[in-house]
C-alpha cells in the first residue's frame, strides 16, 4: 500500500460552539480553538476536525449552511479562520473543514432562488415536485422524523429534504450544482486546509425516480436506511469530487458513510477509493432499530468486540478505517459501551486503549480524553437537539410516560457529548465568563483538564500515553502498518487482539467483567520487559497474565 502522510497521524474533533470561548457570549469560536492548539499539540494531534463555522441559522447547529463562504459572526471572522491554518501548522497539525454538499440551509441564496421559480435554473439545484392525485412522489421519512417533503408557503410545490425541513437536499444529478460544489471546496483547500469531513454524504445518491417502499411504523412512511439501499451509482459522483479536489492538493478526507454495499469497501476507501478513510461506524449501527431510540438495545462488550474484529478483517489489505467510540452525534463513548460498573478512570482507560490501537486512524472527540460523561436532563424543554426532540415525542406516541421517554433522551442524545468542554473546576468550566449556551455538566467540578493534567494516573494522561506509543518510531510498522489478528476471540468479556509489523508484535488484552481473568500469551517470554502500557499493576501467576477488573494491558512482543 502507498505510504501518505495522514496515515499516522491521530486525528481530534472539536465542537466549536462547545470547546472554548474568548468573548462571553456563551458561545465557543475560533480565536478558543486558537488558545488550546498547544493543548492538542501535547495529545499528540495531527489531525484536527472543526466542526461547521460557516454562517448559519443553526436549525441543526451549523449542519444547515447559509454561505459556504463566509464564517459566521458567532464564531469570529475569516482572519481568524486564516489564523488557525496558520497556527495549526507551526505545531505539525492540519485542519479539517467539515464539508456538507448533501444539503445546504433554506436561507442559502440558491435556495431562495429556487423558491421563487421552482422550474427555473435554481430549482434544479434542488428537488421540487407537486402532488399527484392528491399524493406525494414517496412515503420517505427524514431523519428527523415527518415526511422528506415539506411544502413551499403559498404554493403547490413541495421540496426534499432528508433531515430538517431547513436542509434542504442539493441535487447531485445536476452537473452544474457539481461544478459549484466542487468550486468552492477548492477554494477553502486553496487556503491551506489539509483537507475535509465529508458529512451525510452517502445521501447525495437517491433512488429516481421517487417511489414507495413498505412502512416500517405506523406513520405510513419509510425509514431512510431502506432508502439507502436501492441507491445506486454514487461513485459517479464521489469519485470526480475526488479528482477535482481532494486529488489536486494531496489533501485527506474522511467520509461519514454509514450504508455502503457489500464489496464498496475498497470503492470508498482503496487506494484509489473516493476517500483516504471513512468512519467505522459498525459499533454505532449495533442495537439500533428503524423504530425509533426507544426500540435500541445497547451493545454488549462481546457484540462491541465482534463489530470492531469485523471491521478490522474487512479491511486488511483495502485501507484504513477511522476509529471512534464518540462524535458530536453520538453519546459519550463511557456512558454508552462501558457496562455500569467499569464507568470509572480504570474502564475509560480499558475503552481507550482497546479502541485507540486498532489499525486505522484514531479520531477523538473533545473531552473524551478527559473521560467526559452522559449529562442528565429532567425535562425535554432543557434539551437543544432537534434529533432528540423528534425521538422524544416518538416515545410519547408509542405510550411511554414523560420520565421513560426522558430515560431514553438521556441515553442517546446529541446534547450529551455538545456540553461545554470541562477546562477547569471554576464556574462554567473555564469554558466562558457569560451564560453557556448549553449547560455544563454539572461532574465538571471532578472531570477537567486542570485536576488531571499533573496526575499521572488520569484519564488525560493515559490518552498521552497510547498517543506517544503510536507515534513512537520504534512502534509505528506495527501500529500503524501492521494488521489486527482477533485473540480468545470467544472469551466473555474479554477483548483482546495482536498487531501484527513485519519487525514486531503488540498484543493488547482487556478485560470488561468485575472479576479476574487469567490468559495465556505463548510467544511472550520476557514478560518483565513486555509492559509497555497498562492501567494497573501487571501481575502473572505460572505463566500466565492476570487481568484484574477492567484491566488493559499492552505488551510487546519480540
């Protein structure tokens, strides 16, 4: 496989709104980010994604983009971005854009064109259509539940949207939409960027013409996954986008790609794939149900370990996947995959580890590394997320009571990992002067940077510790390179594997159950001078490894 110069590097998300802000409106920016790249440069950062600045009506925070060229007021102003490229490249690191072309936002001019003639050159740019018979063109439902199809005011004409009626969907078929697309990117990759995130992006391809599939709720419409599957020819357009972009500037991309088919592994992410990695999400999919929240199911730790040693045999030999056990989509990585007794420093640390040395490139997501937790809301009224509304009022209309539906909303909402980033233990965090925008969590007084940065046994410090290993050169043809072979695959609880280099081998074991384990690892000999990371004492008993209560323990092989 051709070396690039992405392909070791570790990768981190920042919420912009939530990371850090300078001016005491509550709302994090640009000039915060700024601030902490010294912060990130000690993590080990290479990689860094800032999730949407463009100006915005934040109907879904910054998702939905009014001007691909202009940076919204609320975070600061294009000098600021500019000063961020630079600044991130005196420390090594390369900023993404996120990149979102599935949909723009209704107060995009393109849009308010279209709306003014809906036959017109604009209204391609989109998807408009009339009722036919008294009925829309398919019974699709957006992800943000209701119908994809919203009505334009004071006329017959509808426009599709797949998530909220102010995103509406652009219309890839059109190869001047494309042109436009592909314009602007360039001229953000002109500037410096080291390339984009690629948001939503399996949408662009829809199944035309627009017909029914089967209902899978009593609502009469159809969940967006079964959409997804009878799309074809998606590649057409990812892969110009490449050629006309990404390709030209050497730049990397990442794609949120959640239903590719079987056997496009290679089409995506190859070596020639329209992407240099997409997202494992197969964790992420695990439990979950086209119903709704209500109807999800958590991951075991044993279907957790099944989906990640999936993912790594799938794609040996393709590409390198982009590993992550949170995002601003997503609860908190601890809250979410740790059973109830292993949510304390020692589980976050196994969690860490396990997901960090897998073969790809580690994404992540601010505050993980300091092991932030799940927020509490008591009522749906202190919760933002249009998502969560939408899944809220679902479980209301399934007959759950206001305080299960709020269970629900607790466990899986976006709000949980969109909470300030905890700096310190003084009011709001450290994170502003003003009044939040969302509120802290209130665990912020025992969980933030400041209380961990010189303890040598904090979460923080472990996330140093797996980031100076990969980055080590003595290790980095096997955790880089080297492939991911599954070991007592079949052990309860347990989660452990071998990275294969062609010099060495690194076998990393952990253990999820409240209750000792003991392995054996018949290629190691040295055992004293094997350790190389773990987060408790490492003891062995006639040979043999014992793996204390959620123990991670990495060893090196020689």
């Amino acid at each position: 496989m051709e070396k690039k110069w992405w392909q070791g590097k570790i990768a981190y998300q920042i919420y912009p709104k939530s990371f850090q802000d300078t001016n005491g409106d509550g709302i994090g920016d640009i000039p915060g980010v700024i601030q902490h790249l010294d912060y990130l440069q000690k993590l080990g950062i290479g990689i860094l994604w800032i999730s949407p600045v463009y100006i915005s009506p934040c109907a879904d925070q910054g998702y939905d983009i009014a001007d691909y060229y202009q940076i919204d007021p609320m975070f600061g102003t294009m000098e600021d971005m500019e000063l961020l490229i630079k600044e991130a490249e005196k420390r090594d690191i390369k900023i993404l854009m996120d990149l979102v072309v599935n949909h723009c936002s209704d107060e995009h001019e393109w849009f308010k064109k279209a709306c003014e003639n809906p036959e017109g050159e604009y209204g391609k740019y989109f998807y408009f259509a009339k009722k036919e018979n008294g009925k829309l063109p398919c019974n699709w439902r957006s992800y943000f539940g209701g119908s994809v199809w919203e009505q334009v005011p004071g006329t017959d004409w509808y426009y599709f949207h797949s998530f909220h009626k102010k995103q509406p969907d652009l219309n890839w078929e059109n190869p001047l939409l494309r042109e436009e697309i592909y314009k602007m990117m360039n001229w953000w990759l002109k500037k410096g960027l080291g390339g984009f995130r690629i948001d939503a992006i399996i949408n662009i391809k829809k199944p035309l013409p627009f017909q029914d599939y089967p209902a899978d709720r009593s609502d009469g419409l159809c969940d967006m996954s079964e959409v997804l599957k009878h799309a074809y020819g998606i590649g057409e357009f990812l892969g110009e986008m490449r050629d006309k972009t990404f390709r030209i500037y050497d730049s990397f991309s990442v794609g949120e790609v959640f239903n590719e088919k079987e056997g496009e592994l290679k089409d995506f992410m190859g070596e020639n794939g329209y992407f240099s990695s997409i997202f494992d999400f197969s964790q992420t999919i695990e439990g979950k149900s086209p119903k709704g929240w209500y109807a999800n199911e958590a991951p075991s730790v044993d279907a957790y370990k099944k989906c990640c040693f999936h993912s790594q045999k799938k794609a040996e030999g393709i590409g390198f996947y982009s590993t992550v056990i949170e995002n601003h989509d997503e609860p908190r990585g601890v809250s979410y995959y740790l059973p109830e007794a292993a949510r304390h420093d020692k589980g976050k640390k196994l969690l860490a580890a396990e997901y960090f040395l897998l073969k790809g490139i580690p994404f992540i997501y601010q505050g993980q590394e300091l092991g932030m937790e799940n927020m509490t809301y008591s009522s749906i009224e202190e919760v933002d997320d249009v998502s969560s509304k939408a899944e809220y009022a679902e479980c209301i209309r399934v007959g759950m009571s206001p305080e299960e539906a709020m269970k629900v909303v607790n466990q899986y909402s976006r709000d949980n990992t969109r909470t300030p980033f905890q700096w310190n233990s003084t009011e709001n965090a450290g994170f502003t002067t003003g009044i939040p925008w969302l509120r802290v969590n209130p665990n912020y007084i025992e969980i933030n940077v400041e209380k961990q940065e010189n303890d040598k046994e904090s979460v923080l410090n472990f996330y140093r510790a797996l980031s100076e290993l990969r980055r080590n050169p003595q290790f980095q043809d096997t955790l880089i390179y080297g492939r991911t072979e599954p070991f007592l695959e079949k052990e309860p609880g347990i989660m452990a594997y071998f990275r294969r280099g062609l010099l060495q081998d690194i076998v990393v074991a952990g253990n999820f159950l409240d209750e000792v384990k003991y392995i054996e690892i018949p290629e190691l000999e040295k055992k004293s001078d094997s350790v190389l990371i773990s987060n408790d004492y490492v003891e062995w008993k006639e040979g043999q490894l014992i793996l204390k209560p959620f123990q991670v323990v990495v060893l090196s092989l020689s």
